[in-house]
C-alpha cells in the first residue's frame, strides 16, 4: 500500500513540477529552456588559452583542430581581463543534439569537437596533449554493470564537463 502511495505522490509532484514550468515560460518565455540544458544556443565553444591573441593562429590550428577542416568555424579574441586568448569553434552544420547512445557509441560530432578543443588548448599552452596513465585493469569476469561502467569510462574522455 505504501508503494502505490509513493507513487501517486511522485506523479502529482511532477505534474505540478509541469504546470509550474509551463505558467512561468507564460509568464516569462525566457525561462522556456533551463540554464545549461541542451547545447548552447549558438553552437560555440570556448576555451580560454593563457597566450596572446598574437599567438594563436587560425590559419595554423593545431593538429586536433586542423583535422575537422571547413567543417568548423574558428574565433580568436583577447579574453577579459587580459587574461589570455579567447578560442572559440563551431561545427559550420551543427547536428541536433544527440541521443545518450549515440554518445556513448561515439557518434556525436559535438563531443568529438570538444575534445579536439581540449587538446588544442593543451598543445598551445604546453606543446604537447597531457595524458593520464590508465589505471590497470587485470581480468574481471564481464557483469551487466561492468559493461556499462566501461562504455561509461570510454565516452568520459570525449564528454568533458558539460
């Protein structure tokens, strides 16, 4: 009986969750989208990179980035404050945004851009992409839960922090 109770409170909690969001996107449309839910309306990102702006050529991008081609957008500008340079790209066609699977199969051209930027900071500021050594594995017998954790663990490095 307490199951079932549960659950009917959970479903009128976010059915009101729901008519709460939807009088406020009336009243207010520009809280319609949650801050940092989906991609970024724009499709940039940016990664701050501690050189000059006279350093950062987008003629000459580093080796990550070089690969994407005319498939990306390039902006370079002086970060505020003086703190540094601005490096920012987008995918030229950005692709909506993708499912969890997807990601997790490594198909998410948004991730791969990411992670190409990641390592293109990296290579500016110190000339060569940082690595962790992997942690050892050693055998384990293959569990529902384990497999999951693995693909976790081989998306984690394309995902970066969101």
């Amino acid at each position: 009986m307490t199951g079932s109770l549960g659950n009917v409170a959970s479903l009128a909690a976010r059915a009101g969750g729901s008519v709460v969001r939807q009088v406020r996107s009336a009243i207010d449309p520009s809280t319609a989208r949650p801050a940092g839910a989906g991609q970024p309306a724009s499709g940039w990102l940016v990664v701050t990179v501690f050189r000059d702006p006279s350093d950062v050529d987008t003629g000459q991008l580093p080796a990550p980035l070089a690969e994407f081609g005319d498939r990306i957008e390039v902006r370079v500008r002086p970060a505020p404050g003086g703190k540094g340079t601005e490096l920012a790209v987008r995918l030229r066609d950005r692709p909506s945004s993708g499912t969890a699977l997807g990601r997790l199969s490594g198909s998410d051209p948004q991730a791969d851009l990411r992670s190409a930027l990641r390592r293109a900071k990296q290579l500016i500021e110190v000339g060569e992409v940082l690595a962790v050594d992997p942690a050892p594995h050693g055998r384990r017998t293959a569990t529902p839960g384990g497999a999951l954790l693995e693909a976790f663990t081989k998306a984690a490095p394309r995902a970066g922090v969101r």
